[in-house]
C-alpha cells in the first residue's frame, strides 16, 4: 500500500511539472521565439564563420559578414516567396473556375461511360472540389499571413 501511494505520489509531481512546464513555455514564447532562432541561426552560421577564419580573416569580420550575408540571403527569399506566392493567390480564382470546368468535364464522361443521370453526383462531386479549393486557397493565404507576422516579430 505504502509502495503504490509513492508511485501515485511520484506520477502526480512529475505530471504537475509538465502541466507546469508547458504553462511557462506558452507564457514565454513571447520570449523564447528569438532566443531560439538566435541559436538556430549561431549553429546554422557556425561551420561558414569557421571556414572564413581558417582563410585568415578575423572572427569579429567573420561573423559580421556571414550574418549580413545570411539575413540578405533570408530577405530575398522572403521576397521572392511572397511575390510568388501573391501571384498564385491572385490567380487562383481562374485556376479554380479552370478546375471545376475540368471536373464537370471528367463527370460527363464517367456519366457517359457508366450510363449515370443522377444530378446529385454532379453536384456532389462538383461541391466537394469547390470546398477544397476554397480551403486550401485561404489556408495559404493564412500561411502567408503567419509568416509575414512572425518576420515581423524579429524585425
């Protein structure tokens, strides 16, 4: 008895120190988030500041041109993944309408082929692309969204 109310003991501490851990990581992640992608980053740049003092140039020269060589490198490709990106998203309208062509064209012949002429599988299929279409076009825009904040939150 006294061996299973240690164990119980034991489990009840360890699972208030993960509620308890788990409390102050959301608290401070206000925090955490540059200091993890600080390290991230140092270990990242590491062996590239190592290499450039094996040529002979100073650690403190070192580490400042691969950093602003990095975050030129992070900025252009934010960049360029944005201008992508918005031009998908202002062509997705015509690319969905293109889709749903497609699938009514593809349920004309599978209804051709098997001889159905129920109207609801039209429509039924038709609505089921034209919700996944509508998903995934706003859930790429919520990426973009999220992505442009948290850059922002390290500028």
């Amino acid at each position: 008895m006294a061996n299973d109310y240690k164990r119980i003991k034991k489990l009840t501490y360890w699972l208030l120190f993960l509620v308890l851990l788990v409390y102050v990581l959301v608290e401070a992640r206000e925090f955490l988030y540059p200091l993890v992608m600080a390290l991230l980053f140092a270990y990242l740049l590491y062996p590239v500041v190592k290499q450039l003092e094996k040529w002979g140039i100073p650690r403190l020269l070192a580490n400042f041109a691969t950093i602003i060589t990095a975050m030129a490198l992070f900025a252009g490709l934010m960049v360029l993944l944005y201008k992508q990106l918005s031009v998908f998203l202002t062509d997705f309208p015509e690319l969905k309408e293109k889709a749903l062509l497609n699938i009514d064209q593809l349920q004309a012949h599978i209804d051709r082929k098997f001889g159905d002429d129920n109207q609801s599988n039209e429509r039924w299929l038709r609505l089921q692309v034209n919700n996944a279409l509508d998903l995934s076009g706003s859930a790429i825009a919520e990426i973009l969204l999220a992505t442009t904040s948290t850059i922002t939150k390290f500028a």
